[in-house]
C-alpha cells in the first residue's frame, strides 16, 4: 500500500498526526486515545497497515 493511500485512511477515520519523529510520523486517533508510530516508507507492508489501523482502533479496510 502506498504510504499517501494509508495516511488518506487515517484521516477518513479520524485520526490526526501527533507529531513527526525522526524516522517515523506519530499517529493518535482522538476517540479511542490510541496512537501509533508510520514508517516514513514510500510503500507500506499491507500486514504493517492492518497493524496500524489496529493499534488505532479503527477499520481496516482502505
């Protein structure tokens, strides 16, 4: 999955950037309090993005 696509399904969901680290961008989703760490790959893993959405709390379809 491209990375641009993933970051599209997050903020769909409701999810917003916390802040960027040195390697990865940090993710919270405000509803459910979760956050995540995004690689700052052009291409995602699809097993990496489901995780992703996981730790967030939200769907995984995207």
């Amino acid at each position: 999955m491209k990375r641009a696509q993933l970051l599209k399904h997050l903020r769909a969901n409701g999810c917003e950037l916390l802040r960027e680290g040195a390697k990865h961008s940090w993710w919270w989703h405000p509803i459910s309090r979760r956050r995540t760490a995004v690689p700052r790959h052009r291409e995602v893993d699809n097993q990496l993005a489901d995780k992703i959405c996981k730790d967030l709390g939200i769907d995984t379809d995207g």
